[in-house]
C-alpha cells in the first residue's frame, strides 16, 4: 500500500509538471504570436504610409 501511495504521489508530481510545463508552453506561443502580429501590422502601416 505505501508503494502504492508512493508511485500516486510520483505520477501527481509529473502530472502537474506537464500541466505547468503546458502553460509556460501556451503563454511563449501567445507570446510570439503578438509578437508576429505587431510586426505584420507594423509593416501594413509603413505601406500604407507610402
């Protein structure tokens, strides 16, 4: 039984690792996606200026 709650306990630990590591994951592509966009509207403003 102890083994049992032990290997429980290991599991929940990667688990929520996954999970935070999945966030971070979310949070840089949102990241780089506003990024591309500011550049890409960047770039249609300077256009258009033209």
């Amino acid at each position: 039984m102890k083994t049992a709650s032990k290997e429980l306990q290991k599991l929940r630990f990667i688990a929520e690792s996954s999970l935070n590591r999945t966030a971070e994951l979310q949070q840089v592509l949102a990241q780089i996606e506003a990024t591309l966009s500011r550049a890409e509207s960047q770039k249609l403003n300077e256009k258009n200026k033209h």
